[in-house]
C-alpha cells in the first residue's frame, strides 16, 4: 500500500502452505485449537488487517486488491470476485456480511485496511480446501473459558467452489478474475502483470523484511490483547478457583482461590508465573520450583500446566506463499 502509486489498482493472486490466518485484533489462544493445528501441520499467521480467523491451503487462492480509498466499498471487490465466478457457471452472491456465498455456504471471507488514500481488501477463496484438516482447528480446547477483548470470529459453513464445478481450478480461477479486474476498472487490456517467486530480487527483499516480522512470537501471540483464561476443579483437599490475566502475550495477574484454608504458598505460584509467556512449556518452567513444596503444590502446579495446555500449547508458525 505505501509503495504504489495512490491512483493505481492492484491486483495480487496467491497461495500458503497450510495455515490459520487470525486478524491483526484477534486471540490465537481463543481462535484457535493450536495443539491440534501442530499435530496437522497447520500454521499460524496474524495478517495486518482485521477481521476474522480463516484457513488457507493450495486448494484455497487467495486475492489481494489495493485501490483509491475514495474509489473503495466493501462490497467492490466482492462483487467483482462473485461476477468472475458467474461467468464460469459457479452461482456466487456476497453477502450482508461481505463474504461470498454459494448456495448458502461461504466459501470466500473478507478483511480490509485503509489508509487516508489507499484501502486494501484481501479474500480468500475455497476452490479445493482441504476442509477435513480445517476441521477442528478453529475452536480452542479453552474457547468457553477464555473472556477477550479481541475479535471474534463469526462461525459460518463453508464450502468448495468444486461442490458446484469439476473444472474450477486455481488457474481458471486467476485468470477469470484477472478479467473482471480489467473490466470492472477500465484498464482494457493495457494492465501491467507481474509475476513474483523467490527469484524477484526487486521485491524479495521487502517481503523478507515483512516475513522476519510475521513469524516472531511478538507478532504472532505479543499482540494479542488483553484476555483472562479462568477455570475450577474440585480437588480431594479443597475446590480451587483461577484467573491469569494475560497482556501481549505475557501474565500479568493471577488470582486463586481456595475453598477453604490450606497450607499453601499461593504467592509463590503468582510470582513465578508473572511475566512469563503464556505458552504451557514455559508456564511449566516456571512452575517447577513451586512443586518442590509439597504434594498439594505439585497437584496444582501440574492443573495449571494442564489447562494453560489447553489453550496454548502448538508451534509457533510462519506464513509462506507462492504466487501466481
């Protein structure tokens, strides 16, 4: 968006290896189920722009349109996906919500950014997805438990554009909306297309910039806002209630509460566990000197462990894309 001409339109086709896409304001822990997207070899990626969590494979083409801020509606972009896909026979509509439908089914979701003179809209669009690694993966173990301040996600069926067509390809699919792109903003065939891979040395070197800055854990987890993960169980020595603040990424409060008086050093669990990320292999660390102070430490130490695991525990993942 910073480095284009404020006048131009462009278009940018592409695709990921398998991974969760989450919005710039939205809560990995609560999103997603991350244990299960490491088990699959699903990554994580947050994007820049907000709106919902949605997946990407190479069965899923990816658009991305930047134009004039006073040229944009949420819906152009939509709508000019949704004709390309009428002119190869698939019966798409947008609707209310932005999203391209099929047969009530969305298989195309939206975010969008603007600037005072550019907006940018990327969509996703589900040509062959595969959904079965899909499901499960957007629904944290510790959803009901977890109150943010993020964006959530709106849960919606979805579907394959090969449901309704068997020639529907990525390729078909680019080049319909290559198209309606010229169409729909008069460039009439005099449009510059670009194809960029990891030989591009104009352009390699600013997408690996953005790259390094995607995959770090501040990026992915650090800017995430503030949320409190709060969970009880019923112990044989007593009924013990938590509550861990968590703030970019890192605890900032925790609060437990016993049902009745015990020896127990609640403080020290505070203390060792300030600060730290929320992530169940450095929770344990931390926790490790606490459990030396008797069997009712370790059994609750080992109980924040396992419910931080819950909600936590999964790689931290990259964002890879080929273009087309």
């Amino acid at each position: 968006m910073r480095n284009s001409d404020p006048e131009s339109y462009v278009l940018y086709l592409w695709r990921n290896r398998p991974t969760i896409v989450i919005g710039r304001n939205q809560n990995p822990w609560k999103e997603c189920n991350l244990g299960l997207m490491a088990s699959r070899g699903v990554l994580l990626a947050r994007r820049n722009s907000g709106g919902g969590a949605v997946y990407h494979d190479m069965g899923n083409t990816n658009y991305t349109v930047v134009m004039p801020r006073e040229s944009f509606t949420r819906n152009t972009c939509a709508s000019l996906v949704s004709r390309a896909m009428h002119n190869e026979d698939i019966p798409t509509y947008v609707s209310e919500r932005h999203d391209i439908m099929m047969n009530q089914s969305k298989v195309s979701g939206s975010a969008f950014k603007l600037t005072s003179k550019r907006a940018m809209h990327h969509g996703t669009m589900l040509i062959d997805a595969d959904l079965d690694r899909l499901n499960g993966c957007l629904r944290s173990q510790a959803y009901d438990e977890i109150e943010a301040l993020g964006v959530d996600s709106v849960r919606s069926s979805v579907a394959n554009l090969r449901e309704s067509s068997y020639s529907i390809d990525h390729l078909t699919f680019c080049n319909a909306v290559m198209t309606e792109f010229m169409l729909t903003f008069g460039i009439d065939g005099k449009g510059k297309l670009c194809e960029w891979d990891e030989n591009s040395k104009d352009i390699v070197g600013r997408i690996e910039e953005e790259r390094k800055k995607l995959q770090t854990w501040k990026w992915l987890y650090g800017q995430t806002p503030k949320f409190t993960h709060s969970f009880e169980k019923q112990f044989a020595w007593t009924e013990v209630s938590a509550q861990i603040v968590v703030y970019h990424g890192l605890v900032t409060e925790v609060n437990i509460k016993l049902g009745r008086e015990i020896v127990l050093d609640l403080d020290s669990v505070r203390e060792a566990l300030l600060d730290a990320p929320y992530e169940a292999t450095e929770i344990e660390r931390c926790l490790q000197p606490v459990r030396l102070q008797g069997d009712h430490a370790e059994e609750l130490c080992m109980w924040l462990v396992e419910k931080v695991r819950a909600a936590a525990s999964g790689a931290t993942a990259a964002v890879s894309g080929d273009s087309a």
